[in-house]
C-alpha cells in the first residue's frame, strides 16, 4: 500500500514522503500527515527476535513508501551505528516494576538522537530520489538541545551543510561547550546577542525571505528544516515503541497481545505522538501518558478540552519541556477531527490570533486513549530520590515528571498494567538538578565533577558525550547581531 502525505490544514494533493521530508511544513502552515496509517504487517513475535535496526526498517518501511528497501536499509545502517555507546541502541531497563526505555544513549545522549541519527540520511536520498542537485543548507535556531543533535546527526553527511544559530547567553555551560566543540567540515555554529525568540524569528524571516531563496538557487543551495514537525523526525520515533513492546517479549514480561501502558515526559506532543501511531498501526497499548512539567497547557487540554497557551511561561529544571505551543498536537487534532482539514485550520487559527481553542465533545471523546497529568518542581525532585532510594536507578529530571505522573495515575485508576516509561535524557545531561534531587544540597560548582559524583553513586559509568566535551577544543567562536544572520549565513556559504 502505498502511503502518501497531505496537510493538517490544507485541500492540496497529497506528495510522497520523499517530498514531505524534503518540505518539512507544508505551505499552507500545516504539518504533513498520512494518508492513512498503516498496519503493521508482521507478527509482533518475529519483531521480538529481531535487532533494533531490523525493526526500524519494518516499521518505517510501512511509512516511507516511495523509499527502496535498499536506500531505507542504507539509511538505517548509517544511523544507529557505533555513534551509540550500546549495540542495543534503545535498551529496556526495569527499575521498580517499571520499565524504563532508555533512549539517551546516542551521541548528545538525549533522545532527539533516535530520530535527528536519520534525518540526515533521510533527507540526502529523498533529495536524490527528487533529482535535486542542490546542497542542502539547514538552519536552525536552537535554546539548546535540537542544535546540537541536529549538528552531531548531520555532521559531515555528504550534500549537505548546517548552521546553528544560539543565544549567547541563553544556553546552560554544558550545552554551549558542546555545540561549540562540534566536530565536522559542514558545521557553523554562531552565538548571537539576542535570545532564542530573536534567533528563531530571523531564521524564520530567512526561510521566507525570496531574494535570499532565488541566491542561493543560483548558487546551488537549498534551505531545509531539521525540526520536530518534519515526519522524517516522527516516523523514526514510532520505532522505538515498537521495539520496547518486542523486548518486553523477548525478555519474557509479557504475551504476545498484551496490552502495556505508555509514559511519555511531553513538550512538543512529538514523541508521544508516535506511540500513538504505533497504537493506531496495531501495538497493544493500553493508555498513552501524557506527563508535563509546571507548562501544564496539556494537562489542561486532556482534562477540559480547551487548549490555551495564554499563561506565565515557566523555567524549570526540565527545560526541554518547557513549551507552551506543542505544535504536533495539531496532527492529533486533525486526527480527532475525523481528518477535516477546514476543522483543525480554525482551530489552529484560533491558537495563533486568539491564544486558544476548544474542540468539541465529540472530538473530546476520541481523547480516551490518553490521560494527562503533571507534576511540580518538588513532586519531580521527590520522584528522583524515591526511585533512587528504592531501586538505585537515577532517573533524569524529564524522565522522572513521567514516572512522578505515573504515580498519580496509578493511585486514582489502580491500574496494573505493564508500564514503559520513556526515558528522554541521561541523568549526566542535567547533573546537578538530579544531584539536588537526591541529596537535597549541593555545594560543587563544577558541573563536570558533579558528574563524578553522580557516578559513583549510580554505578554508572560517566558517558563518554561528557567525557569528550571535558577537554574538547573550543572550534566555533563566532558571534553576531542578530541583524547581521542573514550575511553570516551567506558569508559561510561563500556567497559574499
Ligand atoms: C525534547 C525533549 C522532550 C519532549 O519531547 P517532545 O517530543 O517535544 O514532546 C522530553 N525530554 C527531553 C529530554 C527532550 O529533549
């Protein structure tokens, strides 16, 4: 069957998943969605003797039909390779009767490396596919974490070229030393004295701008985008559900069928979004879990219908979560909207002019897969030291809003069902809240001897992603007025 895409928002003709990954957005403002989702057409028993990457290919084979065998194969293979520190590449790690899905453990061990790995590659044949000749230049702005998977995922792929824009001062130390000690002949990265908005309002003027699109044709260049929103960021996402449901078989824990419930630590609704496509594609899951942090505008909308993002932004110690516009919710809206595009349009327009929307009961109905909750700052703290106290498992601070979250809602469902909690980063991401969480105070300044601490307490060896940036040498010090991106951009294209 094959399985073509078209907007959230639009009536267009739908393209191929080639070209969708090619165009990230559609024109029209909406996301590319399938057709139609597709079934898994294996039994779930074979996939649990398979290796992750036979896996993926089962599965994304079922979305990017217009790919051969041959070139998914090929960009499976150059994804999940030795860039991750486990041959396992998403491992299942039970800890209190829970299972936790370890997906940090790629090269910026955070779990954007499962799908940022094959995006390049994705990217580069569907490019070939098109008969396009041009380099690919991706831009991206970054608060800190997408930059740096989307860097270490393109870096040095041939055909293409990516230049990240930062706040200079906006970004933590450890998240600035790795984006500036990035490696690669293709990668530019540029601090800029302005904060994320700044950055990601240029890049955005610079993907509309004409003039600048009708240079770099001349010259042999093409914008691209490597964010969330692109399906050759999501569909490699559904693998891993897939594959955590095969190893709870293999590893003996549940029967073939067996329903499980899925935790999901939520931002931008990308991540969940893909359990709930491996739902729909036939995996036996129970509830998805929608956890969030003090940016509770999801719990809200699962809990009154009424999406509003007309609120106080909040920082906490899980900033990778701290969003107030989740932008894949839109492909859950269109779904739930009986795949009405003019439906999931007003509704979107109403979030962009007016702040908020509602969706109907009937819409609401068709929520029931899900249940949302959240927890505090001191409610996710909590959580990191009971876990720790009861099993010696160190939870990381995005990783324990969900397993904090499942706790409520095992206590007002009594719900017993196997559970697989999506584990997003790695404790050593964010040392020092997870050290605070366990030991209430912390004195260490240095985040890198933190890190040491945090190893012998845990067992767990410090991953060599901070050992490496420990002493790296600083390769990019370029830093810029936001007015001057444009030039830059074009200054490291050799253009002018
Ligand atoms: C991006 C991120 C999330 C949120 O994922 P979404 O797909 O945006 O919902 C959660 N945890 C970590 C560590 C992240 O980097």
């Amino acid at each position: 069957m094959e399985v073509l895409y078209k907007s959230t928002r639009g009536k267009q003709a739908a393209i191929t998943a080639s070209e969708a990954i090619l165009k990230g957005l559609s024109e029209d403002g909406g996301l590319y969605v399938p057709t139609e989702i597709p079934k898994l057409n294996i039994s779930l028993e074979k996939l649990s003797k398979m290796s992750y990457q036979e896996v993926a290919f089962e599965v994304m084979r079922c979305f990017l039909t217009d790919f051969t065998e041959e070139e998914l194969k090929d960009c499976i293979r150059k994804a999940y390779d030795s860039k991750f520190d486990t041959e396992e590449i998403a491992p299942l790690k039970e800890a209190g009767g829970r299972y936790y899905l370890e997906l940090f453990h790629g090269a910026t061990i955070a779990f954007k490396d499962m799908a940022l790995s094959i995006l390049p590659h994705l990217m580069v044949t569907a490019a070939k596919k098109n008969q396009i000749k041009k380099e690919i230049v991706i831009l991206t702005a970054t608060s800190g974490d997408t930059g740096k998977a989307a860097m270490a995922g393109f870096s040095d792929v041939p055909g293409t070229k990516i230049i990240v824009f930062y706040p200079k001062n906006g970004v933590s130390p450890v998240q600035e030393k790795q984006m500036v000690t990035q490696k690669g002949n293709n990668t530019y990265v540029v601090g800029i004295h302005g904060n994320f908005d700044d950055a990601q309002t240029a890049v955005k003027e610079m993907f509309n701008d004409k003039e600048m699109a009708s240079l770099l044709d001349r010259e042999g260049f093409q914008f691209s985008s490597a964010n969330s929103i692109n399906i050759g960021r999501l569909v490699p996402q559904i693998v891993y559900y897939v594959y955590a449901y095969a190893s709870l078989i293999r590893k003996g824990c549940i029967k073939e069928g067996q329903e499980i419930n899925v935790v999901v630590p939520t931002g931008n609704f990308g991540n969940i979004l893909a359990a709930f496509y491996a739902k729909q594609m036939g995996l036996p899951i129970n509830k998805l879990i929608c956890a969030s942090n003090e940016n509770k505008v999801l719990y809200d909308f699962f809990s009154t219908g009424t999406y509003d993002r007309r609120r106080e932004f909040i920082l906490t110690n899980s900033p990778s979560m701290d969003i107030l516009i989740s932008s894949n919710l839109e492909r859950l809206i269109y779904y739930i909207s009986g795949q009405e595009a003019s439906i999931c349009s007003e509704l979107m327009n109403g979030l962009n002019q007016g702040g908020a929307y509602t969706i109907t009961e009937e819409m609401k109905e068709k929520l029931s897969d899900f249940y949302g909750n959240y927890c505090t700052e001191e409610e996710t703290a909590a959580t990191i030291a009971k876990v720790y106290k009861q099993s010696g498992y160190v939870l990381d601070t995005h990783t324990a809003v969900a397993a904090g979250v499942y706790d409520k809602y095992e206590k007002s469902t009594g719900d017993t069902h196997p559970v697989v909690i999506a584990s997003t980063a790695s404790p050593y991401k964010f040392s020092r809240s997870v050290m605070k969480g366990i030991l209430e105070t912390v004195e260490e300044p240095d985040d890198f001897v933190l890190a040491d601490r945090l190893s012998e307490i845990s067992g767990v060896p410090v991953p060599k992603a901070v050992q490496d940036i420990r002493t790296a040498p600083v390769l990019h010090d370029c830093v810029v007025n936001v007015s001057d991106m444009p030039e830059t951009v074009l200054h490291i294209l050799g253009i002018r």
